[in-house]
C-alpha cells in the first residue's frame, strides 16, 4: 500500500464516485420525507420550483428542473387535476399557461422546506461558511461541466 497522497484529479474522482449513492441516498430520504403527504418526489421538485419563482409556464419549469417536457407535461396534468396547482392565462402566449401553487400546496411545501432546513442547518454546523461555498462552487462546477448541452 502506498503512502503516497492522491492527486487532485483522483481525489475529485473519487468525490464523484460517491455521488451515485449520495443521490439514491437523497431520493430515498425525499420519498421518507414525502410518505404521508400524497406527493411524489417529481411533484415535489415542481412545488419547491413555483415556490421560487411564483408562477412559471410548462417550458420555464421544463428548463429550471433540467427533466424532460413529457415528464413535466405528466407532472403538470396530474397537479392541477388534484388541485395542487392553479393555472392562468399567459397573455404573451395563448396556448400555454402559466402554473402557481395553490394555497395548500404553499402552506405544505413551506412547512416541509421549514423541517429540513432545520435539519440541514444542524447538519451544516459542522462545517464552516468558507467549506459549504467551496462545496456548492464544485458541485455547481461539475453540474456545467457534465451538462447535456456541454457534452453532447
């Protein structure tokens, strides 16, 4: 066994080895966390989206989520048929709407994002300002760097 320290490129690779179970790790712990609410992880992600930036049509939502338009269409449909979202008239473009949540929806998501922020905040403690911003400017790297419209 060497004594040797790893180089930089294989510290980072091993870095993104460990993100395939991280995401699993994560999905599972969202599917927890979703369990009693009748939403699901996709549903989710659209509700945390709306939350953001208050309303949104199909494609603005298709783009910020990074996920195909067939499954946002599918996201979208069963949404609004159960209530969670509401739809407006998007006067720039007469057949696309624009998507909002309901006042549930908020009220849920809101509460849900207010329990894990205190979890991530707890969890954050053990790190300094100066290693999470290190940490997000990697990972936000990483993400351009393996995107759809860089790679291929």
């Amino acid at each position: 066994m060497s004594n040797t320290l790893p180089s930089p490129a294989e510290d980072l690779y091993a870095g993104i080895q460990l993100t395939r179970p991280l995401l699993r790790n994560i999905t599972a712990r969202l599917e927890a966390d979703l369990q009693d609410t009748g939403f699901s992880t996709g549903q989710r992600a659209i509700m945390e989206a709306l939350l953001g930036c208050g309303r949104a049509t199909a494609p603005e939502l298709t783009a910020l989520l990074q996920i195909s338009r067939q499954l946002t269409g599918r996201l979208l449909k069963e949404m609004t048929g159960s209530g969670a979202l509401l739809t407006e008239a998007n006067p720039r473009h007469r057949t696309s709407l624009y998507y909002r949540l309901s006042d549930e929806s908020r009220s849920r998501i809101e509460a849900l994002r207010a329990r894990e922020m205190r979890d991530i905040a707890a969890f954050a403690a053990r790190f300094s300002a100066e290693e999470i911003r290190a940490f997000r400017k990697v990972q936000q790297a990483l993400n351009d760097a393996f995107s759809p419209a860089r790679t291929g």
